[in-house]
C-alpha cells in the first residue's frame, strides 16, 4: 500500500508562502471576477439574440393573435402558415383570409438576386482588399505611408456622403437596374478591409518571403503563392464580414435595384411591407419573411464563424 502526501508548491528563492487569508482572499476576488464576468457575457448574449427570438416568435404568431399575444414570450397558437403566405404557397383569397394581403415575395428570385450580388461584393473586395494590404504591408514606394492615411481617414466619411455621387456615376453610366452598378461602388475596397489584411501581412515573418525570392520568385509570385495561402483565415473573416454586410444593404440596392429581376432581399421585404392595404402592416408577414431571409447568412456564419475568432489572433504561422 503505497502512501500519498500533498505537494507543496515551490516558490521561488526569497519569497514567502502567502497565508490561508490570503489565498481565500485571492479565490474569491477570482469567483467573483469570473461570476460577473459571466453576468455580463449571459446579458449580452440575451440582448443580442431577443430580437431574432422575438422575429420569430411573432413569425409562428397567427395574425388575428398577434396584438393580443404581444405581452406574451410564446405564440399562443404557433403556425406555419404565415411562412406558407410569404412563399405564395396560398391563393391571394386564403391569404387574406389568414389576415395577410394578398401579396406574396417570389423567394428563390430574390434569394438569388442577394446571393449573386453579396457573392460578387464580398470575392472583389476581398481580393483587391488583399493585394492593396500586401503592398502597403511589402512594397517601398514614394508616398505610401501619406496615402495609407488618407485611406484610412475614409473610415470617418460616412457612407450617406457618397451616396449621391455613385448613384450620379452610375446612372450617367448607364448602369441602373443591373447588378453591374449595384456592385460597383463596392468592389475595390473598404477602409477596414485594407488596415486588417494589412495588419496580418506585416505580421508574416519576411524570411519565408526572402528565401521564395532567393530561389527566383518575383514579388507577385510571393504574393499567390505564399502569402495568400498563409492567410486563409483572415482572407474568410473579410469575405465573411463583407457578405454579411452586403446582404443586409437595403439603401443602394434600393436606389439602383429598383427592378423586379435585380431586386435584393432586403429590398423585397420592404415592398411586401408596402402592400398592405389594411390600417397596419402585415407584421406576421414580414416577420416570416424576415425569419427566412436570416438562415442562409446563420448558416454561413456557423460554417464560418470559427475562422473569425482564429483570424483576430493575427498569427502569420503557428
């Protein structure tokens, strides 16, 4: 029977054991740390989801219930047929017999109008974001720490003041109604984009890229060969943020998209809103609508979200 002893910790040389008050006193300062720590991570994650709850909740809400069940966390009666209004999946007359309108939102055209248009936007930017980082990140040349500044003071335009001249550019261009000038404003770069991916370039030991030179390679070989590969997270966080700011857009898409056959999501979903002849909006309506607009973006982020939290590292090689 062999007998066991507690460890002792060793200290270092000269120093003095703390005694059992104080280490109680360190456990606790620690529980109550980490409990408010928690507190706060709970309450943050409840502020920030009540409302997609909320959504839908009122989405499973019956129309005829949904001003008396308001006071209530649970529809009363849950149903799926205000999804099956918002699809057209009814004649205009069950429709409005269910309460709605009668209108309906042709949802693959949209979700696909959105998907190419958030596509396009988050690929361009993404990629010309990357080469203009790795230059200012790589690249010697005359004026380019004034000009990164000037790039990075654009982070405080807001986005209305130039609103009016890329629609003035791209009606002059011929381009309203078409997917080309609704993405046009939005493919070379932002700001925020360009200071991250540059961030991270700087942060790629220069040695890998000398040796790649030593052996021949020019600087844009290094470039898509090297440098792009080892920034793969980073590179799905920009695409990643970008698509999900691009699918929430409803102003520009509003403004050049004015088309059926061009018409984003976001967009649709404020026409549905429109065509309510009743006293007040179909919210039910909307709400599912809303509801299925959400899921294909949830379902990127949960394919995705992980290299968010590995890129913010900025770890050019583990």
């Amino acid at each position: 029977m062999t007998m066991t002893r507690p460890v002792t910790p060793v200290l270092a040389p000269g120093a003095e054991q703390p005694s059992r008050p104080a280490r109680d006193t360190i456990r606790r300062r620690f529980s109550i740390g980490r409990a408010l720590g928690w507190a706060v991570l709970i309450i943050s994650l409840v502020l920030t989801l009540f409302p997609f709850y909320w959504m839908l909740k009122t989405a499973l809400t019956p129309a005829a219930d949904v001003i008396r069940d308001s006071g209530s966390f649970f529809p009363g009666s849950p149903t799926l047929i205000n999804f099956a209004r918002v699809l057209g999946f009814l004649t205009p007359a069950q429709d409005q017999a269910a309460g709605g309108s009668g209108a309906s939102i042709n949802f693959l055209l949209y979700l696909w109008n959105s998907i190419i248009y958030c596509s396009l936007i988050g690929f361009f930017q993404t990629l010309f974001c990357a080469m203009g980082g790795y230059a200012f990140a790589r690249l010697r040349f005359p004026g380019r720490n004034a000009l990164f500044a000037v790039l990075i003071a654009a982070l405080m335009v807001p986005g209305i003041f130039t609103l009016l001249p890329n629609f003035v550019l791209v009606r002059d261009l011929g381009l309203l109604n078409n997917i080309f000038g609704m993405v046009a404003p939005s493919l070379l770069m932002t700001p925020f984009a360009l200071f991250f991916l540059r961030q991270f370039f700087l942060n790629i030991p220069v040695d890998v890229e000398e040796a790649a030179m030593l052996d021949g390679a020019g600087k844009a070989r290094v470039f898509w060969r090297i440098a792009l590969p080892m920034s793969r997270g980073p590179l799905i966080t920009i695409g990643l943020i970008t698509v999900v700011w691009a699918w929430k857009d409803y102003l520009w898409p509003l403004l050049i998209g004015r088309d059926e056959s061009v018409r984003t999501m976001t967009v649709a979903l404020g026409v549905y809103l429109q065509q309510s002849p009743n006293t007040q909006p179909d919210w039910t309506g909307l709400m599912a609508g809303s509801t299925l607009s959400v899921i294909p973006v949830l379902i990127l982020l949960i394919f995705l979200g992980r290299r968010i939290v590995e890129s913010l590292n900025f770890t050019g090689i583990k």
